[in-house]
C-alpha cells in the first residue's frame, strides 16, 4: 500500500480511515467502468452516469488515498472507523451512481441508498418495484455492488475481525491464509491477494456454468454469478432466478450459493493442494448437516401439504440453500411450484427462521449468526450438561481437537446475545412504524442477516417498499450492523471523535505556549 | 461455568427419620418427596371440599375423597421410604421434578373425577397450567362448582410458593444458573432472605402469605365479592392468572378493581427479597436495587407506549390508560389476567407484547419468563463488550446497583438466554406443525415459556386454546413446565432419569 512517490517527502496526514475510504472508492471505479461499457454496448442511454460516477468515485477517492498514510500503529477504533466509513462511503456513491442513472429520482434518495446499502451489504432487499426497466449496464453495476461487498467481507472476516477479536473470531487467526504478521496492513493484503483469486475463480466458475446451462446469456450469466458469489441475491429480472424457469439453473445455483457459504479460507487450501480442509473442519460438518436436515424437513412438510414431491424437493433445496446462505434469490416461477416461501406452513417457515439466523460460515461471503458460533454455543451447552453431572469436572470447550479459551467462549456468547438484542430493538422500532409483527420481525432478522427477502409481506415475490420510509432506514441500518459484524457499526464515530478532541488538545497546546509556534 | 457447595447435605427433618413402621424403609429423595407432595394436596383438597360446601356442595365428596386417597398416599409412602442421610445433591432435582409431576397428577385426577373436562389430556393441560402459574385454560368457568374454582386458584397459589422456594432455596445449589442466584443471594443491593436456608423458606411463606391476604382485603375493599377477592388474590399473587369468570377482570368493569390488580401483579412480579427487606423497614435495598427500577421502569414506558398506540382506536381516556397498563403489567409480571383484547390492538403495539413476553418479571419472584434480571446481564456484558473492542487488554468488572457480578453469573446469563431461544423456536416450531399461523406459534411458545398464557394471534388475551389442536396443546405443557422450573433442572433430571435407566439396564 505505498503511494507513488510524485513528490518526494510530502506530509501525509495519518488518518486510516480516510486512507481505506479513498481506496475503498478507487476500488469501484473500474466496476463502473464496466458497466458503464456494458450499457453503451446493449444501446442503453446512461453510460454518461456510469462514467460520471466512475470518475466521481476516482476523484474523491484518489486524493483521499494520496495524502494520507497508514502507519504502523493503528487504534482498533480507527481500525472499525475505517471499516464501518468504507462501506458507508461506497453506500453513498452507488447511492449517487442509482440517482445519476435514473434508476431513482432525486426525490426518491432514500430508496436509492437503501438500494445501495442492500447491495454493498450483499443483503438483496430491494426497493425497484420495476427491476427490468432499467438499462443492462445500470443493472449490472447494480450486481456488482454485491460483489464488490462480498469481496471486501471476505477479507474483513478473514483478517481485520480476527485481528480486533470481534465475537470470538480471534479463533480464526489460524484460518486466514496470509502473512501471519503482528501488523494488520501486511495481513490484510495478504489475504486480500491469496482470497480474492479465489473469489474471482469462483464467479468466473459459477458464471460459465451457468452460462453453459439452457436459458442464460453470457450477460444473465455473470450478472447472476456475481451475486451468487457474494451471496448477494439481486437479480437483473424482477423474479429473479425464477425468469428462468429452468431446474439447471436452479441446481447451479443451489451449488453456487452452497460453495459461496463455505469459507474461502478453505476453498484456498484446497485449491492450494489440501481438499481434507473441508472434512476435517467442524463448521463445514455441522453447516452441511443443517443444510441436509432443513432441507428434508422442509420438503417433507411442502410434500405433506398436497405439493408433489419432486417440486417440493425442488422449491425447499433452493430456499434452504438461499437462506442459509444469506443469498436472498427467489425461485417463483410462473409455470408454477412452491417458491413463494411466503405460502408455506408456518412450520416450514419457523424453520427457514432458524436458516436466516445461523447464516453461513465465517470467511464466507454469507451473513448472520455464523454457524461458527452456533457451534461454540452448542458445545457450550452440552459442556455445561455435563458440567451439572458431573460438578467437579472440567470440561473445555472444544472445536476439532482445539480447547476454545474461555474468554473466546464468553466472547462468542456475548456477541450472540448482542445480535439478538440489536434484531429485537430493530424489530421493535419496525412494528412501532407500523409494520406488522411478523413482517416487522422477519424482516429486521434478514436485514441483520443480509439475507434479503424476509415473511409476511415482504417476501420473495414483494419488495421493501412495503416498509414506511423511516422502517427502512432502520433495516438499512441494521444490515450495516449486520454485515460488519455489529461492532464497526456501533463503534464508527469513536475514532473520528478521538482525533477531533486530539486536534483541539494540539490547538489548545500551541496556544498556550507563545514561543513554540 | 463453576459450582459450589454441591455437596451439601440437605437439612434432614428428625420426625422422618425416627418413627418406622417397617423395620427397614427404604432411602429415596423421590419417594419421601412425593409423600410429602402428597400430604400437601391432601390437605389442601380437604380444604377446597370445605369451600365446596359453603355453596352448593356438587363436588364436595369427590374432592374429600381424592384429599383422603392422598393423605393414604402419604403414609403409605412414609411407611416405605424415607430420607437417606446424606441426602445425595444429585437426588434434589429429581425430587423436584417427580413431586411437580405428583402435583400434576393429582389434580388432573381431580379434574377428571370431578368430570369437569371430557378428556384426559385436557385435565391434565388444566393441572399443568395452573401450577407452573400459566393460566391457559381449556374450561369454561362459569360452569365449575365453587370448590373447583377455589381449587384451580389454590393450584396457582400453590404453584407460586414452590417456584419461589425452588428458585431462593434449591436452584442456587446447584450453580446451573447463576445470574438467578446471585439476584437472590445479594448481588442486586437486597441481601439474602436470610442467612439459613430454613428461614428463608419461613420468611418467604410468610411474605407470601401476607401479600395475599393484603391483596384480598384491597380487593374486597374496591368492590369484589368475598369468593372472588379469594380467587383472585390467590392467583393474582402467583402470577398466575386464572379466573372465576371467562372474561377475567373485564367481568368486574371497575377502575378501582383493576388498579388494585395492577398493583397486585406488579409486587408479586417483582423480587421477593427486595420486597421483604422494604417490608421489614430496610429500605435500601429498596433504594438501591437497579432491577426493581428497571422493571417498573420498563412497565411505565411499556404503558405509556401502550396507552399511546391504543389511545386513538379506543376513543382515549381513563379507560385506555387503565386497559393499557393493566395489560402490560399483567404481561411484564407474568401473570395473565385480561381486561381487553391485546391481540386486537394496533399493530404497533405486537412487537412490543413479544418483547413484554420474552423479558419476563424480576428474578426470585414467582412471575417466570426470562427476567430482568438475567437482561442487565446481558446488558452489562454487552456494554463489556463494547468497551473491550477498543481496549482488548483491559480488565473490566461488570457492575450492577454498585456490586461486581461474577464471571460464571454472566456467562450463565447469555448461555440460558440462547437455551431460552433454542427451546422457544423448537416450541414455536413444535405448535406450528400442528396448524397454527406463524404469529400464533412464536407468540404462544414465548408466553408458555414465561408462563404468561395467553399471547398474540388466534391466542391473545381472549383466545381460546381449545381451539388449538391437541399436539399443540401437549407442546404448550412441556413449555409451561420447562418455563416454569427454569429449564436446567428438567434437563438435569431427564440426564439422571437416563443414568438410572442405564444402571436399571446394567
């Protein structure tokens, strides 16, 4: 992360949050770039915005990154400003880019950031009460959002997280591949440089696949895999995976959203020449087996309601797997099926509750709870069983053959109980708005969780739309919350505080001291 | 998480040891508890006969008859077991369990002698809801005799005081659930009951006792009749819930009535140890106790949010002030009694009756739920939390009404908040497999668990639970029972019921 040196010795103001905001913005640009080609490419008339927003993004971030520095100490509070700062800043210049091109009116800025704020969070709830009315290249700018959040989440989890020791993640320090260096700025690009190779094969893998399949353009195709690998769940047609009426791609997709839930520290190894990664690893084993299980009971539940089994396998497999992987695709089709989960027995749904809550797994694209944690807390409960039989005994908590240190424990179950807190407060202030509960309540969980759709009537057929205006600046937030892992969120504005105080303090300083100036 | 003092022998009381019909009785926790279980319905059926008489007297004989079968129940027992000595620690919470379930047990026979329900399973969700202080009900009472009504009150009066000694005398010994303990041993600014177990149970009946008879004398003074003051001041005080009348407090249509309930529920929701220490003049504890003043905390706002939301669909007013906290007390403190139709309300007002329902009253009283207790946990460890992000080294102490909480207590706090969760979903999960809409089985699960009763949906306050379908209803039971005894005990008695199946198998 060293600048060019265009002049030499040039003062550089230390400010990691400014840094990673104008590189976070450098980032996009050559994603508008694209896009903006793909529009001008399919006669589309908003290739000027993507390139105005392009070059807006380059503007402001350019001269952020330039003239300032990250030294080697930084703050964990300017660690999480900087983290919580970039995904606001990006928010708010896609926000910029869905005005400039139409997609929203000026007056609609709200829906815009919403918008934005869904895709940088790889939620997928969306507010485009009319998806296909817009432009190929708008569209495809809005999928990339998805997968430029995806790609910054993979790092994030794998190496800023574990190194701040939110929730519990310190366990996962051993899983990132990467310069295994004390400084966070070696680690990160590290693991920035080994984990987005991956991230990109997989999209490619997912897009040519799906591109093979029957019923997909090359266009169809990387517009869906991104958003499949960032486990994102926008789509370029307004019923999304279901426009294609088609078992292939859904299979495809099954698989797609299934990989993109694993951790792509794991995908590393094994590509790098080590495939037991996956079966040795606890995770990998419980996440498989909830996936195996929800899927047979939901099926079995649609089967009993009088829906043929072979649709009900079909129609449960893809809303299990887009759930527990926070992914959000809709499979209504117009021939038919069950895709609306919204219909289902509220069994089914209670189960697919439960999907939106766990999530997937650290170091993958997928939000929520994280099967990681859900490990932990079952483990500590069957540890304190055995504890009330046995008093004297000492029981750690262990994942594979590794003693979980009782402070991760504490740690993990107190970031659990955080994310129920938050998601219960979300849900409060939703109905206090004046949505129904269940709306209310799903809802504020799939925000929390990036999954993107929620029940009631916000399902996968509907849009967000159906939230008053302030509802959605509160799931808006709450997907923030959610995809930073909470504490960034809440913990923003400390660094930025800090250093103004720090400034005055200097003034104050210098003032008092005639001679020193 | 750690334990202490585990081994302790349980107090064991001369009068079983000695007299022995047999020359050799046999040592069992279970047995002994179960005839002394016994000895108390017997005595307490006798009583209801009595009650019974003074009206029309239709079930006078059943009722004596079951009293006596159980009394025979209690010396043949005695004759046969008696306490081992020591008494092992392991044997206490099976014993709690096996006498729940005697209690059960009995008074399902009761029902079903007396033909007050059709089928068994209906009794036995009667029993089950009046004890662990639910509420639910699945008959109609208008039609009881008098001696059933004062029985179904008297199995929530009774139901209160045993989950009041379980939880200030028996769970603390066994470490499972510290943030319980500690709200009753002191931590909170309200030192313990009393310095032996014994007296702490004595005070405790007393307190009980006393509160009860206050809350009659208030509710006849505002107007109830005689019976009714008994009734309801026996199930307003274990946070129970049941009334003599199908429209619960609504029958009355009195203000003065109901703000005598408002603050019946309130007191009997909040921690029995705070309240005794105000009682006996030491007000500090009182003063000092952050917990009393976040749970009246949360029922003033909770009501005010209430009475705001309601304040336009129900025409404003004293009544909408008094209908809204009425409810949110009764919901808050665990107990159930209903003036109006909550489910009926603005939507607004559905998130805030789930979060009412998942917090629950004060730790050690005899309301259940969560606890506001086990919630300031939680927000201690949370706030904890925050601070270490930015601090990773530091060593904070969590702090609550100026006292540190021990790490195992916290700890405690957030592992049963997830196990609270985890049984509530597969409770939810459980009704909804039977038919019911999502709003209903989330709802419903959260309020048996808290042993609140009635919840949203088809099950608001009005509702009736008959119409669920029976799985569901079956479901409701293992909620309300696992609610009620804080769960880790039923966990760690079917752990020893599975030890001895093993050993029997051996």
């Amino acid at each position: 992360m060293t600048a060019p040196r265009l002049i030499e010795r040039r003062v550089r103001l230390h400010s990691p949050i400014l840094h990673v905001v104008g590189l976070g913005l450098l980032f996009l640009v050559p994603g508008l770039l694209v896009s903006a080609l793909i529009e001008w490419g399919s006669g589309g008339d908003d290739e000027v915005a993507l390139l105005g927003s392009a070059a807006l993004s380059g503007a402001i971030g350019y001269p952020l990154w330039w003239a300032t520095e990250v030294r080697a100490r930084v703050a964990a509070s300017s660690v999480f400003g900087a983290v919580a700062w970039t995904w606001v800043a990006s928010s708010v210049l896609g926000a910029v880019s869905f005005v400039w091109s139409d997609m929203f009116t000026m007056s609609e800025w709200d829906l815009a950031l919403f918008e934005s704020v869904s895709g940088f969070s790889c939620t997928g709830s969306t507010v485009l009460a009319d998806i296909e009315a817009n432009g190929r290249g708008v569209l495809m700018w809005r999928q990339l959002t998805q997968w430029y959040g995806g790609m910054g989440m993979v790092v994030l989890a794998l190496s800023v997280l574990p190194y701040l020791g939110v929730g519990g993640l310190e366990m996962m320090t051993a899983e990132a591949p990467g310069d295994s260096s004390d400084r966070l700025a070696p680690r990160v690009t590290g693991t920035a440089r080994r984990l987005w190779g991956v991230y990109a094969g997989v999209t490619v893998m997912v897009a040519l696949a799906l591109w093979i399949a029957p019923g997909m353009n090359l266009y169809d195709a990387f517009a869906h895999a991104s958003t499949t690998a960032a486990t994102g769940g926008f789509s370029t047609y307004n019923s999304s995976i279901g426009h294609f009426d088609s078992l292939t791609v859904e299979i495809i997709v099954i698989v797609g959203m299934f990989v993109c839930g694993l951790s792509f520290a794991w995908h590393y190894r094994a590509v790098t020449g080590h495939p037991e990664v996956y079966g040795r690893n606890g995770d990998f084993r419980l996440y498989t087996l909830l996936f195996v299980l929800g899927v047979t009971a939901v099926t079995a539940i649609n089967w009993d309601a009088g829906v043929s089994f072979g649709t009900s396998l079909r129609d449960s497999a893809f809303n299990v797997a887009t759930l527990s992987t926070s992914t959000g695709f809709g499979n209504a089709r117009a021939s038919g099926g069950v895709g609306d989960f919204v219909l289902w027995a509220a069994s089914a749904q209670l189960i697919l509750l439960f999907f939106m809550v766990i999530g997937g797994n650290v170091g993958s694209t997928a939000g929520g709870m994280k099967v990681f944690r859900l490990n932990v807390v079952g483990r500590h409960f069957t540890r304190t069983l055995r504890q009330l039989g046995t008093p004297r005994g000492v029981f750690p908590v262990k994942l594979g053959d590794q003693a979980v240190p009782e402070d991760i424990v504490g740690r993990v179950l107190a970031f659990v109980s955080l994310y129920f807190l938050v998601t219960v407060g979300g849900m409060l202030v939703v109905t206090a708005l004046g949505t129904d509960v269940v709306t209310a309540g799903t809802g504020a969980l799939s925000a929390m969780g990036n999954m993107g759709p929620a029940l009631g009537e916000a399902g996968p057929t509907s849009n967000f739309l159906v939230f008053s205006r302030p509802a959605r600046g509160v799931l808006a937030v709450l997907m923030l919350v959610g995809r930073l892992e909470i504490f960034a969120m809440l913990l923003m504005f400390v660094a930025p505080v800090r250093a103004a105080r720090r400034r005055v303090r200097d003034r104050q300083l210098v003032l008092s001291q005639p001679g020193s100036s | 998480m750690t334990t202490r003092a585990v081994d302790r022998p349980a107090p064991t009381p001369h009068l079983l040891r000695r007299r022995s019909l047999f020359e050799r009785r046999v040592g069992s926790v279970v047995g002994v508890s179960i005839a002394l279980t016994l000895l108390g319905l017997g005595v307490a059926l006798l009583l209801t006969a009595l009650v019974d008489v003074t009206e029309s007297a239709d079930n006078a004989i059943e009722l004596a008859a079951v009293g006596l079968a159980c009394l025979a129940g209690t010396s043949l027992g005695l004759a046969v077991f008696q306490l081992p000595d020591p008494v092992p620690a392991s044997r206490v919470l099976p014993a709690i369990v096996s006498s729940w379930l005697t209690v059960f047990a009995v008074s399902t026979a009761v029902y079903a002698v007396t033909g007050v329900t059709d089928r068994i399973d209906d009794a036995l969700f009667e029993s089950v809801s009046g004890y662990t202080t639910t509420g639910l009900t699945t008959v109609v009472p208008e039609t009881l005799s008098r001696g059933l009504l004062f029985w179904r009150a008297l199995n929530q009066w009774m139901g209160g005081l045993a989950a009041l000694m379980l939880g200030v005398a028996v769970i603390p010994f066994f470490g499972a659930e510290r943030a319980h303990v500690d709200s009753l041993g002191g931590a909170h600014g309200a030192p313990r009951l009393a310095p032996r177990v014994r007296q702490g149970f004595r005070n405790l009946a007393q307190l009980y006792a006393v509160s009860t008879l206050a809350l009659f004398v208030a509710f006849v003074v505002a107007g109830m009749g005689v019976f009714d003051g008994i009734s309801y001041s026996l199930t307003t005080v274990s946070t129970g819930g049941f009334a003599n009348h199908s429209s619960s407090f609504a029958h009355f249509d009195s203000a003065a009535i109901e703000w005598v309930a408002v603050a019946g529920m309130g007191i009997a929701g909040a921690n029995i140890a705070v309240l005794w220490w105000a009682l006996v003049g030491a007000t500090r504890p009182l003063r000092r106790s952050i917990e009393l003043r976040v749970y009246l905390g949360l029922m003033a706002v909770s009501a005010a949010l209430a009475t705001a939301w309601t304040w336009q669909d129900t025409g404003g007013g004293h009544a909408t002030i008094r209908h809204a906290a009425f409810s949110v007390v009764s919901l808050t403190s665990t107990t159930g009694h209903r003036v109006v139709e909550w489910a009926d309300w603005a939507t607004a007002t559905q998130g805030l009756i789930l979060v009412l329902l998942g917090i629950g009253s004060m730790g050690g009283s005899a309301g259940g739920g969560f606890s506001v207790t086990r919630v300031l946990h939680l927000w201690g460890s949370l706030r904890r939390e925050l601070r270490y992000q930015l601090h990773p080294r530091a060593v904070i102490a969590v702090k609550l009404s100026g006292r540190s909480v021990t790490e195992a207590s916290l700890a405690g706090a957030a592992g049963y908040q997830l196990l609270y969760l985890a049984v509530g979903g597969a409770g939810a999960i459980g009704i909804a497999a039977f038919g019911s809409d999502l709003l209903t089985s989330t709802s419903a699960s959260l309020a048996a668990l808290a042993t609140v009763g009635p919840a949203l949906g088809d099950l608001g306050a009005f509702g009736d639970v008959s119409a669920l379908d029976r799985g569901a209803r079956a479901v409701l039971m293992v909620l309300m029972f696992a609610g009620r005894l804080a769960i880790y005990p039923l966990l760690i008695a079917a752990g020893a019921l599975v030890r001895s199946l093993r050993e029997v198998a051996r």
